[in-house]
C-alpha cells in the first residue's frame, strides 16, 4: 500500500505563501501551541480530498484564503497539493485550487471533474463521503456519544448501502400501493357481486311499473293530439283576419318615408353644425391645456430668475465687504512695512555713533607692552584661581540667556496670539451676521411653503374627492344603467305598453274616482324572492284594471272599443265572487298564504278583496320539493307555487318557470323605472360638474412646482446653515478657545521664566562678587600701578561699550523679527482675502450670466403665454357664433319632428287593430308551441308525418314578445303536419267550444287518475334492464382489474426484494467484517486478551432499519453498558471502531486530530503502540497531539509555530526521530537527542 509523501500549501487558512507540509514518515506526529494551525493541516488534507467548505470550519470557500477572515486576502486564490508515492515510490499528485466560489481539480496536473477526482481517490482506497481515512477534532467524542440509530446510518455510509435507501423507500412505498390496490379490487369484486344479485330483483318490479306507465303515455298522447288538432284550426282563422289589417298599415307606413326623410336632413344639418361645434369646444379645452401647461413653466422661470438675482446681490455685497477688509490689510501692512524701514534706518544711526565714541575714548585706555604683559599673567592667575566660579558663572550665564531667549519668544508668540484671536473673533462675528440672514431667509420661505403648501392640500384633498365622487357616481351611474337595462323591455313591447298606459290614463281622466289602475301597479311582494311565485299566482290578472262596480268596468270595455285599443281585463270590487280564505292553512309549516306575502296600496284598503279573489288559499313554498310535497303529498291537495314559479295546482298539473314569468316579474320593477331615470339624470349632471374641477389640475400643478422650487431653494440655505451652525462656528469657537488656552499657558510660562531668570541673575551676582574679590587680591598692586581701584574699573570702560553694543543689538534684532514675523502673516491674510475675492466675483458674473438667459427664455414664454391666450379668446369668438347656428338647426328640426310626430299618431292608431290581431295570434302560437314542448320534454310518440320535434325549442316564449327569434320557430312548428288518425274521427268533428272543452276535461280525468296511481305506487327502479348490462360488464371489468393489480403487486414484491438484497448484502458485508475486526482490534488496544468489543444490530433480518448497539467488556470489569464507562474506556473502544472500520475501507494513511485527549498517559502508551505496529505494517499515521507519551514515539514530528505580522500566519519545523531508536533502554537518550536536534534546527 502506497503512502503520503508531502502537502504542498498555498494561501491556505493560517498558512502564508507557499509551504511544504511533510515529508511523512510511516508514523508522524505534528505537534504545537493551541491557535498555531495545526488543525489547519487536517483542514487542507479535507480540502484537497474534495471535503465540502462545511466541514472546514468555514462558511464560504473564499474564506479558507489566507488573510479573507479579516478583510485583506493575500491573494485570489489558493491551492492545496498532496502528493503519494504507491509501493513502487510513483509518484500520484491530487490538487484543489479555489478562486472566489468556485474549485478547479487536478490529477498529476490534469484538471479533471469532482466526479471524477473522487474516484481517483476511491481507486487508491480514500472514500472522502464515508471519511475513512480522516478523523477531525472531536470526532472520538461524537462517536461515543452515538446512539444505535446514529450508528446505523454511519455503517451505511461506510457500506455505501445509504445509496439504496431512497430507491429501497421508492419500491417499499410502491409494493404497499400495489398491495392496498389488490385489496381495494378484491373489496370491489365482492360489491359487484352482490350488486349483480339485487339488479335482477328489481327488472321483475321494472317489467310491471312500465306497464302502467305505457298505459299512461298513451292517454297522454291523445289529450295532446286534441289540444294540437283544434289549436291548428283556430290558428287558420286568426291568420286571415292578421292578413288584411296588415295591408292597411302598410298603407300607411309609405306615406311616413316622405316625412322621415326631410327629419333626417334636418337631423344631418344639425349633426354637422354639433361636431362643429364639439370641435371648437375640444380646440378650446386643448388651448387651455396648453396654457395651463405654459403658465407654470413662465412663474417657474420667473422664480429661478429672481433666485439666481438674489444669490448674485449676495455674492456682490460679499465682494464689497471684502474689498473693504483687504483696502485695511493693504494699510495695514504698508504700516508695518514703514515701522521696519524706520527701524533699520535708527540702527545704522547706532553703529556710526557707536564707532565715533570708540575712537574718541580708544587713545586714553592703552596700555604699554610690559603693562598688558603682566595684565595677561595676572588674569590667567585669576582665571585659574577661580576657575570654578568662572565655570559657574558662565554656566549661569547660558542658562540666563537661554532663558531669556525663551522668554522673547513666548513674548512674541502671545502677541501672535492675541492677533490670532483678534482675527478669529472677527471671523466670528461674520458667521453670526450671515446665520442670522440665513434663519431670517428660512423663516420667510417656510412661510411662503406653509401658505403653498396649504393651498395645495386643499385643492389636491378637493380633486381628491371630486375623483372618489366621480369614481362613486361612475359606479352609482353603472348599477343604475344596469338596473335599467335589466327592467327594460324589447322596444315592441315598450310601444305597447305605452299605448295601453295612454288607455289607462284616459280611462283615470274619465272616472277618476272609481278606476283605481292596474292590480301590478296597486300592490307589490313584501320582498323581492316572492316576485317569481306572485307573478305565477296572479297570472293573467296581473295586467287587470281594478275599478269600483260592474258598471264602471262596462262603460271602460266601450271606451276600449271606440279607441280600437288592445282588449283589457277589468276586476270589479262588487261584482267579485270571493270565497273565505282557510285560516288553519297559516299554521302549516314551510309554507305561506300569497295574500301573506302581497302588500297592498295604504290608500286603497278595498284591494284586499281583489288580492284575496286573484290568490285564494294558494300558497308559496321556499322550494321545490316543499311545494310538491305540501300539494301532493298530504290527504287533500293544495294549490301551491314554489319561490322559482312552479305552480303545482290541484288538478296535477304544473306549470311555470319560464322565461316569460320572469319577463312578467320584471313588472314589479317598472315601478322604480321613473325614479332610475330622474336619478341617471342627477347622477349624469353632478359628474358634468365635477368634471370642472379637472381644471384646477393645472393651477395645483403650478403650486406643486412653485413649492418644489422653494424647497429647493431652502435645502441649499438649511444646508448652508447647517454647516455654518454645525461646522464654521463651533470651529471658530474652538480655535478662539484653543488660542485663549495657549495664551493663558503663555501667560504662566512667561511668568515662571521671568521668576526663574531673577533668580539665577541673583545667584550669578554672588558668584560673580566672590570672583571680584578674588580677582582683587591678584590684581591688587597691578590696579595701584596703573591707577585704578580695581581692574573691573579698567574692564569696564572697555566692556560696557561692547555690552552696550550688544544689547542694543539684540533689541534690534527681536523687534526686527517681531515686525518681519507680522509682516509675512498679514501678507498670507492679504493673499488669501485675494484668491477669495476672486472666487466671490467670478461667481457673480456665472450668476449675472445664468440672469440675462433666464431672462430671455422668461420672456420667451410669455411671449408664448400671451399667444395661446389670444388664441384662445378668437376660438371662444368662433364657439359663441356657432352656438347660434346649432341653435337655429335645432328649432327647424323640432318643427319638422312634431310633423313627423302627427303622422306617426295617425300610423299608431292603425297599428293598434293590428296589434290586438297578432296578440291574438301569437297567444295561439304559444299554446301549440307549448303543447309540443311539453310532448318533446315528455317524450311523447307523436307521429310527424313533415318536420320533426327536435326543432322545437326548450326555452318557453313570452306570450306578449315577439322576436326574429320566436318567428322562426312558430314558421318551423307551422310547417310541421302531424298524425292525427289515433284521435278519432268523433273527436275530430267537434266544432263547438263547449264541446271541445268538456271532452278536453274527460281526457284530462283519466289522464290524472292514472298519474295518481303511479304516484301512489312505489316507484321501482326503471333501469333495471339498462343496468343488468352494465352490472355484468362492470363485473367483468373488476375482475380484470383485480387480475392486474395482483399481477403489479408480484412485480412490485420482486423489485422490493432485488434492492433489499442488494441493500443487506452490502450492509451485512461492512457489518460482518467490522464486527469480527473490532473484538480484535480492542484487545490489541486493552493489550489484554479478555477485553472484549461486541456488535450487534437489533434487527438482524434488515439492520439497516433499526439501531446497532456497541458494547465494550474493559479487562478487570464486569459487563456495563457503553454509557456507564469512564471518559477513558469510550475514547478506547471509539478508536477500535475507528480502526476496525478503516480496516475494511482501508487507506494508504489514516490522520488523527487530537483523539488522546481523553486519555490518561497509561492508555496513550496503548494506542501508541498500536498505532505504531499498524504504522509498520499496515498504513501510514499522522497524529496531531499535544501529549509527550505520544509525539514522544512518532518516527517524526512537524512543529507547528505562529508568526505575527498584518495576522497571524504559520510556519513548520520538521524533525526525523528515526535515527534515535525508541527502545525501553534508550528511550530517555532519544528524548534527550531530539530536544538537541529541535534546538538546533531552531537555530537554522
């Protein structure tokens, strides 16, 4: 087996630049301080095995580069190398190099995929998913904290056997659903079976149950074939009486062409004259948009203008005031300029005066060869008497003059100072005057914004609600149209009910007090669900005239008649045969009277009795079941009307919900009609003027951009403030603050120099006696020789002219310094007030020209403004001229209309005869329609010898609409011809109308006394028949069905088997050979043989399924289970599972991250051993530990360091331990070597 040779690192983690980890002996220990890196190590061989960024102990693969973890990478990339060596030392080179997210793999310097560089590492026995060569920090203690479950699932990544777990779930998951379907069709095979048994006892009731019924069709068949019969003879009579009041109106309808053209030409002229006219108003309303438009761009620019003027006053009132202070500066320093000349023209006076009494007083102060000679001696003997007082002396003197120096210095620099101060004061006080101008600009303009800003919120909170109102009556407006196109009626019947209106209205003229108008009209349903059921029960008296008295309603008919006006019915109050309702059928449940339900006029309580004759006992149900049950279903009927329009009589037969009920309800709503129309006509005036208010839009724009400006404008200013306030004060005030503090310091130094120089010329006086007196005694007969008192008499004369000299000199020069110091800080002030007058006047003429273009394209736009609104006067002109016009159009086309009109009066009363003709007519074509409707729906044999009953249609027609529609069919019924040969000829040959209805009445007993019977009976089941086919192919089909799913639940079980199998094998195999490796291992690491590791799974069928428990018998002890052992004895068994493991996926090296911290130095002592026999025989070891027992025995050890420069980086010593054998004898002399050897490589 092959073996590592060496890592190669590059900005990797801790590890700077590029670094070579290794070479690797067979069994190796890296070893160094916590924080180091040496976990790092393990980390780059994770990485280069292709270990996910997870387990790196980062959170992104940038941050495994050096540096990344604090922000300053050293480099875009980093690579880890690892190089082995098989048996024959070839050398095999596995690379990973990041940059950024992204990796790039290579083999021996060929990139290749992650797939395929995992499975180069697999070819040499590293599994990187089952990690079996590879024991991080930690994972010792994870194993032992393992429960059985935990367990199992790394067996599974060991054994690869987690690859099947999905497909196992998938196939388990299909053999359940095969085997609940197989159970499923087996239920359903039983259901058809019993279902087949029952069907054939209900076709024997099915055969006599039809019977009955056939008996009845055929009843059935001859009371329709009655009703067809005589309803097609009086269709033929009413046809020829429609003929001929047909040609009279065609008569009369040729003559309105002529007055229908001249009302279109007049209609034409005034539609051109309106879209004129509309044109002129969309051309003024365009112009005004545009000079809405127009109006605020000319006061933004006039705004801007007067902004750019008022920066520009600004800038030259700056510029003034600057002038002012630089005119002073210039004065000022011309001063200094003329001081500094008066000062070096004095002392040059000085030196010429000083020179003239040298000379005069040089002649009487010489002395003679001898004399100076023996001066020279003397002084030298003095000197070297008081040669100490002299050092003192001149010590001090030094030490004065140093002082004195500072001293002018501090001087000059608190007169600097104050200048300083003087100037920042000033400074100041221009910061203050200019805030204050600021806050005063502020102040005005958030008034101005306020007062905008007010305007604005009320005419944006006033189009605001002008828009929801708009949007409300938009919406009102939308219901109410729908509402009237949902109560409006075909325009036919709109002309007929307007005529019949007219009718009633003449009729309330004539007898005002005893015509009380129609009954729909008098009375309306409590709620609008019982319209429907009302409308039914009312039936053809819904339309009636309600008058007093029998003789009223006579003279109404003759008034019909005379006006040839469609027929009415009229309901008398006094001639009304009432009966007495039944009070007991209150009391019933789930239903109500209609008298109930039917609220009558206030005004007219005699209504009662008419309502109470139309309805009776009716009653009206919530729904359809509870109708027929309440009218069938008890021992006496009852008339009964469901909430939909069915009306179940006491007859039997039912009728109703059809399209023409629900046309005749719509009556009810008629009523409201008028209020709709008065309330669209409100609704359309109030959204007229609120549309007005969208011309504000204009002027709340206008205010948005004005307001818009000054908040630009006070932003600048705010900011401007702000930073005066914020920055430029307080900055002013620091340094006036600051130059206050360093002359307050100055103050105290001066004054402490000036003690401290008194202090010192005090103590230099004293020296300087003791030296006078010394140099008295020296000079003594000397001084008598040449005629002085003392020698300082004769020093003196010639000294004090030279220190005289001398201090007029340094005056000189520090007040020739004090004036050249100013100087140059008033010249830098000068220059400075320059440049920035400069600035502030260049900015003024920007200003000035940004002025004269604003101006102009001020002026440019009311030249523009002006324009549109003489356009805009010249089309209000025009519109004022062709109103008059439109005007004019339109009173010639009312005149011509009312012609029109009086023509279409005369044209109306013909149509009216006509009208009551095909009222007739159409009510017959009803009947029959509905006749045959009720054969096709129930399906009744009827023998059409031309046409056929698919034609008819299944939607009822209203009896008082006539549409192309309806026509078409009533034309399709009227060409079909029937068989009427089953009726009879007796039947046939009845001619008179009392006849036809009391044969009709027999035919309709027997036909009820049947359906009676059929009712009472119990209705068996029809289909019988039709199912007991479909019984025995739904029969045949489940057994197909069960026959399938038995067949997939085979193929599932076979599946399911093939992959557990594939599953166990390859559990069992890593399972087995662990178990057998484990009990060995420990007892190698016990170095015991009666230690004992067991494994056992709990589910030994499928071990995979459940846990796998782990128990350890320590040598001495007794069996405990493996959570009662101390730290030690887990950390031991954990390692035997670790290296029986890797014994079955083995791996050229196997590299442990501190896995002896739990161990006492006895145990170590036993891995150690162990892992060093392993290492000789099996595999390579490389150990990070921090134990001497342990890195004590490696062959060789990596020392790990850190270095620390930007951050922490890391750095590796290597020493070979093999030339020191490890023996019990010679173990402290190894200990010993090696400690020399690491010393010295240290050195290095």
């Amino acid at each position: 087996m092959g073996y590592l040779k060496q890592l190669d690192v590059e900005n990797f983690k801790s590890w700077r630049g590029k670094q070579t980890i290794g070479p690797f002996k067979r069994f190796n220990c890296i070893v160094g301080t916590n924080g180091s890196g040496k976990s790092n190590v393990m980390d780059a061989l994770g990485f280069v095995m292709g270990e996910r960024v997870s387990s790196l102990r980062v959170r992104h693969t940038k941050d495994l580069i050096h540096g990344a973890h604090i922000g300053k990478p050293v480099s875009a990339t980093a690579s880890v190398t690892m190089r082995l060596c098989d048996d024959n030392d070839d050398e095999l080179v596995f690379s990973r190099t990041i940059s950024g997210e992204s990796s790039e793999y290579r083999v021996n310097d060929r990139q290749v995929t992650l797939a395929k560089y995992t499975g180069e590492l697999e070819k040499i026995g590293i599994m990187v998913k089952a990690r079996n060569c590879l024991v991080f920090q930690g994972a010792v203690e994870s194993i032992t904290m393992m429960n059985a479950k935990e367990r199992t699932k790394m067996f599974e990544r060991i054994s690869n056997s987690l690859e099947l777990a999905k497909e196992y779930d998938t196939k388990l998951a299909a053999l359940q659903k095969a085997k609940e379907d197989t159970h499923f069709h087996f239920n359903r095979k039983r259901a058809a079976a019993a279902e087949k048994k029952q069907v054939f006892k209900d076709k024997t009731e099915a055969e006599k149950y039809q019977a009955l019924l056939d008996e009845l069709g055929e009843s059935k068949l001859q009371l329709s074939l009655f009703q067809l019969y005589h309803n097609e003879k009086g269709i033929e009579a009413r046809l020829e009486s429609l003929r001929e009041k047909q040609e009279e109106v065609a008569a009369t309808k040729s003559a309105m062409g002529v007055w229908e053209q001249a009302v279109k030409a007049r209609k034409k002229e005034h539609g051109r004259l309106t879209r004129e006219l509309q044109k002129l108003e969309k051309e003024i309303r365009s112009q005004e948009q545009i000079l809405s438009q127009q109006r605020p761009q000319y006061i933004k620019a006039k705004v801007n203008t007067a902004h750019h003027q008022r920066k520009a006053e600004e800038a030259r009132a700056s510029l003034q005031k600057s002038q002012k202070q630089q005119a002073k500066k210039e004065q000022d320093l011309q001063e200094l300029e003329r001081e500094l000349a008066e000062l070096e023209k004095a002392w040059r006076a000085y030196e010429r005066e000083m020179v003239e009494q040298g000379a005069q007083r040089g002649a009487g102060a010489q002395l003679d060869e001898a004399q100076l000679e023996r001066y020279k001696e003397l002084k030298e003997l003095a000197r070297k008497k008081g040669a100490v007082l002299v050092q003192k002396a001149e010590k001090l003197h030094w030490e004065v003059k140093a002082d004195r120096e500072k001293l002018e210095f501090d001087r000059r620099r608190k007169s600097e100072v104050e200048a300083s101060i003087k100037h920042s004061q000033t400074q100041l006080d221009d910061l203050n005057k200019k805030a204050g101008k600021l806050e005063e600009y502020a102040s005005t303009s958030n008034k101005a914004l306020e007062e905008l800003r007010e305007q604005e919120e009320r005419l944006a909170e006033e189009l605001e609600r002008g828009r929801i109102r708009i949007q409300e009556l938009n919406e009102e407006l939308v219901n109410v149209l729908g509402e009237l196109q949902n109560a409006r009626i075909d325009s036919q019947e709109n002309r007929r009910q307007q005529r019949r209106d007219e009718v009633l209205e003449s009729l309330c003229r004539l007898y005002p007090d005893v015509v009380y108008g129609r009954l729909v009209d008098l009375c309306q349903p409590i709620h609008k669900k019982y319209q429907l059921a009302i409308t039914k029960v009312f039936g053809k008296y819904m339309n009636a005239i309600v008058v007093s008295s029998a003789k009223v309603a006579r003279d109404c008919i003759k008034f019909v008649k005379e006006e040839r006006a469609e027929p009415e019915t009229f309901l008398p109050i006094d001639y009304l045969d009432v009966y007495p309702l039944n009070e007991r059928l209150r009391e019933m449940r789930g239903a109500k009277m209609v008298v109930d339900v039917v609220q009558c006029s206030q005004n007219s309580p005699q209504l009662k009795r008419v309502v109470q004759f139309v309805c009776g006992n009716a009653l009206v149900c919530e729904t359809l079941k509870d109708a027929r049950n309440i009218a069938f279903g008890g021992p006496e009927r009852f008339k009964t009307v469901a909430l939909d329009g069915t009306m179940f009589s006491k007859s039997g037969v039912i009728s109703g919900g059809s399209v023409h009920l629900r046309s005749k309800a719509r009556r009810w709503e008629e009523k409201e009609m008028s209020g709709l129309k008065e309330r669209k006509e409100q609704l359309t005036a109030e959204l007229r003027e609120l549309m007005k208010l969208r011309r504000k839009e204009a002027e709340l724009k206008q205010i948005r951009a004005q307001v818009q400006g000054i908040q630009t404008r006070l932003k600048y200013s705010d900011s401007d403030l702000e930073t005066t306030r914020k920055k430029s004060i307080p900055a002013c005030h620091a340094e006036i603050s600051r130059l206050a503090s360093e002359l307050s310091n100055l103050e105290s130094h001066i004054e402490m120099q000036a003690e401290n120089v008194q202090v010192k010329d005090s103590d230099m006086m004293a020296i300087q006696q003791k030296v006078n007196q010394l140099e008295d005694m020296v000079f003594l007969d000397f001084c008598a020789e040449i005629g002085v008192a003392n020698i300082r008499e004769y020093e003196e004369d010639y000294m004090r002219q030279q220190e005289d000299i001398e201090q007029k000199r340094l005056q000189f020069e520090s007040q020739h310094t004090r004036l050249n110091t100013q100087l140059e800080y008033e010249r830098e002030q000068l220059d400075k007030q320059c440049r920035n007058m400069r600035k502030i006047d260049d900015s003024a003429r920007k200003e000035e020209d940004v002025i004269l273009t604003l101006r102009e394209e001020e002026e440019r736009l009311l030249a523009v403004v002006d324009e549109t609104q003489s356009k805009l006067l010249e089309l209000k002109n025009l519109l004022a001229g062709q109103k008059a016009s439109v005007n004019d159009a339109k009173a010639e086309l009312d005149m011509k209309v009312r012609g029109h009109q009086e023509k279409s009066r005369e044209l109306v009363k013909q149509q009216k005869e006509l009208i009551s003709a095909e009222t007739a007519l159409e009510q017959q074509r009803l009947h029959k329609h509905n006749l045959l409707l009720a054969c096709k729906i129930e399906c009744l044999p009827l023998t059409v010898l031309s046409g056929t009953l698919d034609e008819i249609s299944d939607v009822q027609l209203d009896s008082e609409s006539q549409t192309t529609c309806t026509l078409d069919i009533y034309e399709r019924e009227a060409q079909m011809v029937f068989d009427y040969g089953p009726l009879g000829d007796e039947l046939k040959s009845l001619t008179e109308e009392d006849e036809v209805e009391s044969q009709l009445e027999i035919i309709q007993e027997r036909v009820s006394h049947l359906e009676k019977l059929i009712h009472v009976s119990k209705p068996p089941n029809l289909k019988a028949l039709e199912k007991m086919r479909e019984v025995k192919d739904s029969f045949r089909g489940v057994i197909d069905a069960f026959q399938a799913s038995t067949s997939v639940a085979k193929k599932c079980h076979q599946e399911f088997e093939q992959v557990k199998a594939k599953r166990f094998s390859l559990f069992n195999q890593c399972f087995e050979h662990v178990s057998i490796a484990i009990n060995q291992i420990y007892k190698q690491l016990c170095r015991n043989d009666s230690a004992q590791a067991i494994l056992s799974a709990e589910n030994p069928d499928e071990p995979y399924l459940d846990g796998i428990s782990y128990n350890c018998v320590v040598p001495g002890k007794r069996f405990m289970a493996m959570e009662n052992l101390s730290g030690g004895e887990k950390s031991i068994a954990a390692l035997a599972l670790v290296f029986a493991i890797h014994r079955f996926r083995p791996a050229p090296f196997f590299v442990l991250d501190e896995v002896d911290a739990a161990l006492d130095n006895t145990n170590i002592g036993k891995v150690t051993s162990f892992i060093r026999e392993q290492s000789r025989e099996n595999f390579q070891v490389i150990v990070i530990s921090l134990k001497e027992e342990f890195y004590s025995r490696s062959d060789a050890l990596l020392g790990v360091y850190s270095e620390l420069n930007e951050c922490m980086f890391s750095r590796l010593l290597s020493l070979d331990l093999t030339p020191y054998p490890l023996t019990e004898e010679n173990g402290n002399e190894r200990e010993r070597k090696r400690c020399d050897g690491e010393t010295r490589k240290e050195a290095k």
